[in-house]
C-alpha cells in the first residue's frame, strides 16, 4: 500500500459511516473502504427536515449544509495537501495539517451520524436499550448522564457519544469540547451535536430545550443498527 493509498484507507474509514462498518457476513471480517484523497462527498440528510419535531427546517438545513459539509469540503482541503508531503517537509506544517484533518475528519464523521441518529420518534427500541441498562445499571441512568453531560456543554461547543469500546468491551458515554477529542478505539452509537450552531438559531441559548428536542426525534432503529453492528466488529 502506497502512500496515498494508506491516507485514503484511513480517512476513508473515518468518513465513510455506513460503509466503514460493513462487515462480510460470509468471513465476519471488516472490508475497508478506501477513499481517496480529497474525494469525501457530504452524505444528504437521510429524512426530511421540514418533518422533524421541534427542530426548524431552518436549523437542520443550515446545520447540514455550512457546519457538516463545510467539515468535509475543509477534510478534502487538508487531505490534498497532505498528499504533497514529503520527507522534506518541515515537521511543523506536517503536524499543523494532521491537526486540521483529525479535527474535520472527526467533525465529518460525528456530524453524519448525528444526523443519521435523528428523524425516529425518540422511544427507546430494540436490544441497545437492554445493554444500556446493563451497562449504568437502571433504566433511565444513561440518559440522566447523557443530559447532565450535555447540559454540561450548553453554551459552549462539544459532543456527546455513547460509544462502545471493544478494548474494554463495555458502553462509555463520552462528552467532547472539541471535535478532536474522542475515546480511543470507540465506536459511537449515539451522538449528540453540543455547538451552538445545533440550536441558536432556534432555541437561542435555552440549549436544555434543544435537548429535549433532540431526544423526541432521536432515531432507536438506527442506534440499533450501530449496536448490532459494533457488536460484530468488536
Ligand atoms: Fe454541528
């Protein structure tokens, strides 16, 4: 594998959400899906926005089409350059680009699923509830993390994932103020878009309404899927 090759493999894997989680089901192996350099292509919005339960169209359109796909047109940006480095290249812009580009691959990456997670009717299915009881214990204990988590954020910037790590085989819930910050070898499962720019524009900075907003429209089927998915790889 060649350079750009390897750079493709990677960034492919971190953009790619649905493809970078497919799994042979005749071998159970993962199958890489390498994208090029600079060759990322914004996913559309799997579901209406104008359907969504109080969230305006307004919000989830410019969320999707400025935040998230400006995080992939700025990956592509990146990934073109690194592809001119060299061994003669000095260390400092090298470091300065692998900055950039972890910072929009992951900003890419939790953006789709964050959009994938959303048009559902927020009541809880499907066999990721029973892990999630068993991993904090009671019913409602993960959410009531996830909101203080959240809520932790408001006003400012950051994630908030549930991801399950197949190093140590159980669920995290991880709160981020950045994009590049994210637990170590973690699948997210769920993720929740803590910038201001998920929710001024309606909400203003009442950012607990926007929580509760978010959790009526969050999509079980989906995290299931995730789940089972995960699940396999791990
Ligand atoms: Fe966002």
């Amino acid at each position: 594998m060649n350079r750009r090759q390897s750079i493709g493999t990677i960034a492919g894997a971190v953009v790619a959400t649905v493809a970078a989680t497919r799994v042979s089901a005749a071998k159970g192996e993962l199958a890489l899906t390498p994208v090029a350099p600079g060759g990322h292509k914004p996913a559309p919005l799997p579901f209406n926005p104008a359907k969504l339960q109080g969230l305006s169209e307004k919000l989830v359109t410019s969320h999707h089409d400025n935040n998230y796909a400006g995080a992939v047109k700025n990956l592509n940006a990146v990934e073109l350059e690194l592809d001119k480095v060299t061994k003669d290249t000095p260390g400092f812009q090298v470091a300065a680009l692998r900055e950039r580009e972890l910072t929009f691959a992951n900003s890419a990456y939790l953006h789709e699923r964050y959009f994938e997670n959303l048009g559902g009717d927020g009541k809880p299915s499907g066999e990721l509830v029973k892990a999630l009881t068993t991993q904090f214990g009671t019913a409602g204990r993960w959410e009531e993390l996830v909101r203080a988590t959240a809520m932790s954020l408001g006003g400012g910037s950051g994630w908030v994932v549930i991801a399950l790590s197949p190093l140590t085989n159980d669920l995290r819930i991880v709160g981020t103020g950045g994009h590049s910050q994210a637990l170590a070898a973690g699948t997210p499962l769920f993720v929740l878009d803590m910038f201001e720019h998920a929710y001024a524009l309606d909400f203003g900075a009442a950012h607990a309404k926007y929580i509760d907003a978010f959790f009526a429209n969050l999509n079980w089927a989906v995290l299931d899927k995730r789940w089972q998915a995960a699940r396999k790889v791990a």
